[in-house]
C-alpha cells in the first residue's frame, strides 16, 4: 500500500466517525482501495445510511482532500440472488475495502462476492450479459448511423467496444480500474486499431480539452441545471486527472478519460435527447468546440469497423 494510500483511508474513516446521520456501511474503492494512491488521487466511498430514502452522489472537500461521495439507504444493499443473476454490475465489490460495518454484514457479503466474481461461474455469467450489452449497443451504433446520426453512433460503438475491454481487463487481471483499461489493451491486444478508428485531432491537446469541458460545464450551470459533476470541485478532479496522465504523456488516455466525464454531463441534462440533437441546441461556440474535441463524429465504414473490433473481443473473452 503506497503511504498516499494509506493516508487517505485514516482520512476517509475520520471523515465518517464524524458523519452525523448514523452510518451502516461505508467502503472505499479506485486507487485508494487498490493501495494505488498516488498525488493526484481522491478517496472514493460509498456509504450507506440507515433510513436514507434515495441514492446520491457528492463531491466534498474534508482537511485538504476530496472525497467522492456516493450515498445509499441501508436496504439498497444487495443480496446474494442479485449479485449471482447481475455479477458485472457488481464488479467493484473486487476492489472493495471496508471502513465500516457496524451491522457485522458488509464483509460477509464483499468476502462472498469476491469469491463469487472471480469463480468460473460468476465469470461465464458476466461473460453472458457483457455479450449482450455489447450486442445491444453495437446495434443501436448500427441504427444511429444509417440515420445520419454519427455522433450519437460512435457513443454507442465506443461504450460497446468499452465494455468488452472492461471484460478482457476484469477476467485477465481482476480489475475494474479506468486507468488500467487502455495500457493494457496497449500491451495486450491491439489499442492501434481502436485509436485508428476514432481518429483524435492531432492538435487536440490536453490544455485544450480542460478548457472545453470547464465551458461545457460552465454552460449548463448557467442554463439552471444541478447535478454535483458540475462543481468546480468535481472539475478538480479531472484536472488532477489530466494532470497525472500529461505527466506520462497518455495524451490519447487524457482524450478517452475525458470524453468521458463529458458523456456523463450529457447524459445527467440531455432528457433523452439524441446527442447529435443535443448538440445543435447548443450555442455555436460550444458546439464547434465540443465537436472537434470530446465528442466526435463516427461515419458508418468506422461504425462498422468498431464493431467488429468490439466483437472480436467478445470472442477472445468466451475462448
């Protein structure tokens, strides 16, 4: 465990000894967890409070640090039927570490669920419903694009293409981190052929994409939206983000991570709307911005060439 690490976890069980609403569970996960911690990294929790009505997420800042937040009733626990028939939308249990657990319950489960994840069992059935998320979103790609809407299409063939990745990095080395993602594809597969394909601008650099995500984000908080990935504390953590991968020069990694977080505001003030609609409503100088940086159009010979890439890792994934 790096000391990093290890200082963030006292600052984290500090941090919810002093909660004032009473505290069932509380866990930490991401680099934090995986003892990884490094300068430019936050404490990631999820804590479950008894009687809390509605799951939410925050960002907060406690004695110089930030710590992402992610709020849960106490019932919202899942049960062992959930995790069996659902394992991949479980997968975090298998960098979970525990803080507290003040019902003796949490560590019984995350034990059981970590042997469950990494059984042959648990892993054909995560192989089972990765096969059709993949599926489903590489035929929406599919739909988009034969309706003109490329945009829309290459979120659909990229978060296909995503999740098989996730699958091949889960099943090789047991890990859910984003960060571990594209350099093992790197060193594993063929990340040359996926990096081909969405073609980044060249001079799309990492100064670049910071100041276009901070106007995207400045935008939709004066158009009245409320959602906590507007902050400028949660735009802190991208910087610190950007700032860890420019220093190991993963400029293509800065693009992917932050394509990313700008999908996630899309998604939180979109209300449905398809992403190639979503964008003409903007204002023109965020628009030109947006679309030459963070998202980007796919046409249909990409959208195809995506997909097969997205299957053939499905394939390597069943062998």
């Amino acid at each position: 465990m790096s000391y990093r690490s290890k200082y963030l976890t006292d600052l984290a069980k500090k941090y919810i000894q002093e909660w004032e609403k009473p505290v069932l569970y509380a866990s930490l996960h991401g680099s934090v967890a995986r003892g990884e911690a490094d300068q430019y990294s936050d404490a990631d929790l999820t804590v479950y409070l008894e009687g809390e009505a509605s799951a939410y997420s925050m960002d907060t800042y406690y004695q110089g640090e930030i710590l992402q937040l992610h709020i849960q009733g106490g019932k919202e626990l899942p049960l062992q039927e959930e995790i069996t028939a659902n394992p991949w939308d479980y997968r975090s249990f298998i960098e979970t570490v525990i803080i507290t657990d003040s019902a003796h319950h949490y560590q019984e489960l995350t034990d059981w669920a970590k042997s469950y994840l990494l059984s042959d069992q648990g892993k054909q059935q995560m192989i089972k419903q990765v096969k059709s998320i993949v599926e489903e979103r590489s035929q929406t790609a599919y739909a988009f694009s034969e309706q003109g809407f490329d945009y829309a299409a290459h979120i659909a063939a990229a978060g296909a293409w995503t999740e098989a990745a996730f699958l091949l990095l889960f099943l090789e080395k047991h890990s859910v981190a984003t960060g571990a993602l594209l350099p093992f594809m790197e060193e594993q597969y063929d990340l040359t052929a996926f990096q081909q394909i969405i073609s980044v601008p060249g001079e799309l650099t990492p100064a670049k994409i910071s100041l276009v995500l901070r106007e995207y984000r400045d935008f939709l908080r004066a158009a009245g939206y409320n959602h906590y990935e507007l902050a400028d504390l949660h735009h802190g953590l991208c910087e610190q983000k950007i700032k860890r991968l420019s220093d190991k020069r993963q400029y293509f990694h800065t693009y992917w991570q932050m394509s990313g977080e700008a999908l996630g505001l899309y998604f939180a003030t979109s209300r449905g709307k398809v992403l190639d609609h979503y964008l003409s409503e903007l204002p023109s100088s965020l628009q030109q911005n947006l679309t030459t940086s963070l998202f980007l159009p796919l046409k249909q010979r990409q959208v195809q060439a995506l997909n097969k890439l997205s299957k053939k890792l499905i394939e390597k994934a069943i062998v």
